[in-house]
C-alpha cells in the first residue's frame, strides 16, 4: 500500500512571497505519478501540477514548480510570487502507473496568504 | 456540462435512513470516481467506473455502501441504514480515460451529516 505524508498542518506567507510545501510518499512501485491538488474553500479540487516518477526534470507550470526526489521519496511544492488566490488546502497525492487508478491522498497543509 | 455536479450540496438526515447521492460528470469522460473525505483529512478512494462497470469497488467501507452508473455517465451513490461516522464530504470527480494521468476533475461535493 502505499503512504503519502504531509508534515505541515498549517503554513503562511506573505503576498509576493514564496512558500515551499513538504510531501513525502512510501510506495515499492517504480513508476507512478505524483500530483499537487488545491482545495479551495469552495471544496472543489484542482489540479495544481503533475509530476511522473520516470522523469527526471521537476514539473514547472507557471508560478508552481516542484522538487521531486526519488530516491529520498520526498515531492515538495514551491509556490512563487504568492497570490490571495493561492489560500487553500493543498493535498499531496500518489496514483500507480497504469493500475490501480485510485489516488491516494495526505492529509493536506492549509495554506493562508496574508496581503 | 461545463463541470463535475453533484447534488444535493448538502444532505442532513438521520441515523439509520438511506441516502442517494448523485454525480452528473463532463460530458465524455468515461471514468468516473468517488472519494469520501471527512473532517481535517485528505480525500480516501471509495469506487471507480470505467463506462458502466464498477473496475474498483475495494475503498467502499462494507455492505451499506454501493454504487451505480447505469448508462456510463450519471452516477449513484447510496448508503444504507446511515451510521454517524458515515458524515463526511463525497467528492465526485470525472476523467477523459480512466487514469488520465492523475488528471481528475472534481465537482463540489455533497456534504452528508447522519444526526
């Protein structure tokens, strides 16, 4: 089975600012994806960034880039330039390759940006 | 339709009813999920459809939880004679293929509450 961890329950920044959310994942599958997801206060989830385990080079969209560490099974996520908008839960999440299409989730961190 | 929706947005009844919850996905995506999330934590997997068949049924907590998806878009959920811990948001989300590569597109959620 496999774990997704998230050691930060709560974490602020300021506007403009830049935060780094942690994840760590236990699994003895060699390839898989891991993802960000966002959760605002409206409930719905959003897929914030992907990243696939046979890649080397960390997924970047826009203000959100990733450091994915194999070997240490370590995923952060780094939000540049902090927006309002960014305030939310963000959640961890692990999925097989190609089986098993169910997505394990953390327990999330909640993100507060601060004008 | 443009989105995921799931109705009713929230649902209160009481312990021992049955409740039918409903997940209207986008148009043409063939898998459709269900995930249970609960208070402070992250969503936990219940089923997945690829088309009209349940492909992973293995998240649904025991016998008072089933779902279907009759004619491969609209799906079901309903839980029989509902417990307290059965209070929780039921996330419903929808994607092109099933896995899509973690690309999952969720609806808003009905939050159930089991007085």
């Amino acid at each position: 089975a496999q774990t997704v961890t998230q050691s930060q329950p709560e974490m602020s920044v300021q506007e403009a600012e830049t935060v780094t959310l942690s994840c760590t994942y236990d699994t003895s599958e060699s390839n898989y994806y891991l993802f960000w997801y966002k959760q605002p206060p409206s409930r719905q989830m959003i897929l914030v960034i992907r990243q696939e385990a046979y890649k080397q080079q960390n997924a970047t969209e826009n203000r959100f880039s990733v450091n994915f560490q194999k070997a240490a099974k370590s995923f952060s996520l780094k939000i540049s330039d902090s927006q309002l908008g960014d305030t939310a839960m963000y959640f961890c999440a692990f999925m097989k390759h190609n089986s098993g299409y169910a997505l394990n989730f953390g327990k999330g961190t909640s993100l507060l940006v601060t004008p | 339709g443009a989105g995921v929706s799931q109705t009713p947005s929230n649902k209160v009844t009481e312990k021992g009813k049955y409740v039918e919850l409903r997940c209207d996905p986008i148009s043409g995506h063939t898998a459709l999920y269900w995930y249970r999330q609960s208070l402070g934590q992250g969503p936990e997997f219940l089923i997945y459809f690829q088309g009209t068949g349940a492909a992973d049924d293995s998240g649904l907590p025991n016998d008072r939880f089933f779902a279907v998806r009759p004619e491969g878009s609209v799906s079901t959920l309903k839980i029989q004679r509902t417990e307290r811990g059965d209070s929780a948001v039921y996330l419903c989300a929808s994607s092109l293929t099933l896995g899509h590569r973690g690309e999952l597109f969720f609806g808003e959620g009905s939050r159930l509450t089991v007085l």
